[in-house]
C-alpha cells in the first residue's frame, strides 16, 4: 500500500510486459493528474472482458483518473459487470462475496486506520445497482448508520446485465426487460434519500457524459469518507445490451437521461463543507460575498 | 475483418479539443501526441487510436461530431489502413505519446 508496491524488484524490470513498464514509469501514482491530461499518460486501468462501447467501463475509466491517491487505495466490489473491469487495473481490488462489500470494505477500512493511523488509505466500493440495492441492501444501509469512513459508488445500469436482464430495485417502473417480460411493477428506488437519512456526508448523482464532473464528485466523496464520515455516489452507466442502445448512440442516452431522471444532485454536510475548505483548500463551499448595497439598489 | 476508429490528423491537429481521449470506454486505447501533424505544419498536435485495443463501438465518433463537430474520426476496417498505432509502438513521455505507425495486419 504505497508507490513501492508497482515497482520492479531488482533485475525483474527487463522480464516485465511493456505495459506494466509504462505503468510504473509514467502511471499516475505520486502525481495528480486530471482528465484533461487523459490520452497523454498511463492509465492504471488494462484490458478488460467489458462490452464495447459500455458507459459503465467510461465511469470506472474516469473513477480511477479521479481517486485522490491511487497508490494509496483499495477498491471492492461484488458479482456483477464492474468488477470485470475494477478488478483490471493496478489498484488492489477485493472482492465481497455477492452482497457483502460494504461490510467486507468497513472491516477493511477500519484495519487500514489502525495499522496506518493517520495516513489516509481510501476505501472506495464500487458495486452495481443489484449489489448496492438490492441483494447488499442491509450492509449497505447498515455501514452508513454506523457511519464507516469510506465511498460507495452504485454503477447504476437500472438492471441486472450480467445475468440476462432481470429487473432491480433501481430499474424504472414499466421497463420491459428479457426477464422481466411483463414490465416492472414498482418505482425505482430512492436510493440518494436514503443515504441522505441514514447519515452520508456526501452524496451525489452522476452521469459519465461529464468527465470533469465525474472527476471532481468522486475527489470530494473520497476525501469526506477520509475523515468526516460516508460517502454515496449513485451514477447511471448504461448497460447498452439489455435496453438495446446502439454503441455509438449511448453518450446520447446518457444525456436524455439525464435530463430526464438523473439531474446532478449534490448533497454535502456543514461539517464536510467545512473540512474540504479548511483541509484541501475547495473554494466553492465559502460563503459568496455579499453584493454592494449600490449594486442592490442600483434601479431604485 | 472488423472496424477501428481512424482519426484524421490533418483535421484534429487544426483543433485542440482533446475530447475523444475522454470519452473513449477503453483505458489507454486513444492517446494524443504533441507531434503528430506539426510535421505537416498545424499548430497542435493529433489525437491517435492504439487499433489493438479499439472495440469499435464508435462513440468516439459521436463525441467528435456531435460533441466537438469536427467529425475527424471514422470507422474503418483494419485492413484498410496502410498504418497504425500498437500498443508495443507507443511510448509514453512527460506531457504527451508518441507512436511509430506500422502495418495493423500481420501478414
């Protein structure tokens, strides 16, 4: 868990695929890089088994530009598309049995605080709509209530695509999937209220058709769950299989959905406010000055 | 045989968008090199597709026409292109990759 753990042992460096020499001379780990320096470094994510064209695979491209510090995190996730990709790049990735990765993730969390102490390691899960509302419910509720310092993202693809197009909890009232023929019959889940309820300190909803917005939610989720408490971040990544989206349209999609049911939300504590401008310098929490009085009164 | 984007040089290296390095699905897959094009005197450099890790689903042609509206990428099949760029012949520097085209198909 620090940048030794990509380097060569010594004398192996010349037995290494090109791809992991790249990784570990020009990767991001001990640099920031932003998405707008993409195309020009090494990404930590490789080849991955994902559909062509899947928004989910953009999102976890994205969500690995944005961790804080690369090197110094650990994701987790469960069954289901995301961990085909998640579990490709060259940040440590556990796996929770189906259900179980908020629960898996608050013992890994709370280990790493005690064998590391203050230095922050971040815990990041990211599972899909199945995993996170569904079948991993309970855990998941139950590690925010209980206030577990770590991030969950919900890779939100409104159904279950790696097993043949079943209806989740997150899928939309009326959606007539292949094994679902009938057309679900309840609404989609609230899952952003009730992170709100049970205790999260930053939630947010995204869509990966802004990748400066992905970037910068997921920054801000992973430095609130550093010290303040839970961190939620719910983004829509189209399975472009089960709802049959051609691959070049599905950027399309993803913005008719999101002016349709998946408008950035952002929900973020005082106290969590307070901390990213004290402790990491964020400008856009301080209170706006207020206007010249001359400027209020400037038509009277 | 299948299809692989193809980006223009001579109408990305005219711009500076950069947008398809953001919104291509694949890590690594299209990266963007100072040099390519200034050889042929534009002002910036081109973004380029590394073919062995294209998919082909074309979104990358969306964003450069919809998105940017440069419509410098096209699909084309693989064998249709004299060169490109692999994997094995990328290397990556500072701020940007540079790529020695080859033959795409073996043979």
């Amino acid at each position: 868990m620090s940048l030794d753990y990509v380097k060569f042992s010594n004398g192996f460096e010349k037995f290494m695929p090109k791809e992991y020499r790249d990784m570990v001379e020009h990767g991001p780990f001990g640099k920031k890089v932003t998405v707008s320096q993409m195309g020009s470094f090494k990404e930590v994510l490789e080849e991955h088994p994902m559909c062509a064209g899947c928004a989910m695979t953009l999102f976890i491209r994205l969500a690995m530009i944005a961790f804080p510090n690369p090197e110094d995190t650990i994701t987790v996730g469960t069954a289901g598309c995301g961990r085909l990709a998640i579990s490709q790049a060259a940040i440590p990735f556990v796996y929770g049995n189906y259900g179980d990765q908020n629960g898996v993730a608050s013992g890994l969390s709370r280990g790493l605080r005690l064998r590391f102490g203050d230095k922050p390691k971040d815990v990041v899960v990211m599972a899909g709509d199945g995993g996170t509302a569904d079948i991993g419910f309970q855990q998941v509720l139950h590690s925010w209530f209980r206030k577990e310092r770590f991030t969950t993202i919900m890779l939100d693809n409104e159904v279950y695509g790696n097993t043949g197009g079943q209806e989740s909890g997150m899928t939309n009232r009326g959606a007539v999937l292949k094994m679902a023929p009938l057309g679900k019959k309840f609404e989609k889940m609230n899952m952003v209220e009730l992170a709100k309820v049970a205790g999260c300190a930053y939630v947010a909803t995204v869509v990966p058709n802004n990748p400066r917005r992905v970037e910068s939610v997921i920054k801000k989720a992973v430095l609130v769950a550093r010290e303040i408490g839970p961190s939620y971040i719910q983004a829509y990544t189209s399975c472009n299989i089960e709802y049959a989206i051609p691959t070049d349209k599905v950027l399309e999609d993803a913005k008719a959905v999101e002016n349709d049911r998946y408008q950035f939300q952002e929900y973020i504590t005082e106290e969590a406010k307070q901390y990213l401008t004290e402790r990491y310098g964020y400008k856009e929490f301080l209170a706006k000055p207020a206007a010249p009085a001359a400027a209020i009164s400037g038509k009277v | 045989m299948y299809l692989v984007a193809d980006i223009n040089v001579e109408i990305c290296a005219a711009k500076n968008c950069k947008l398809c390095t953001q919104y291509c699905p694949e890590a690594n897959t299209i990266l963007y090199s100072d040099e390519l094009g200034k050889d042929k005197g534009f002002k910036y450099g081109s973004a380029y597709v590394a073919v062995d890790r294209c998919k082909g689903c074309a979104q990358c042609v969306w964003v450069c026409d919809n998105m940017a509206k440069n419509h410098a990428i096209k699909m084309v099949m693989i064998d249709q292109l004299p060169q490109a760029a692999l994997t094995e012949n990328i290397t990556y520097g500072e701020k940007s990759t540079t790529a020695v085209l080859t033959s795409p198909v073996i043979g």
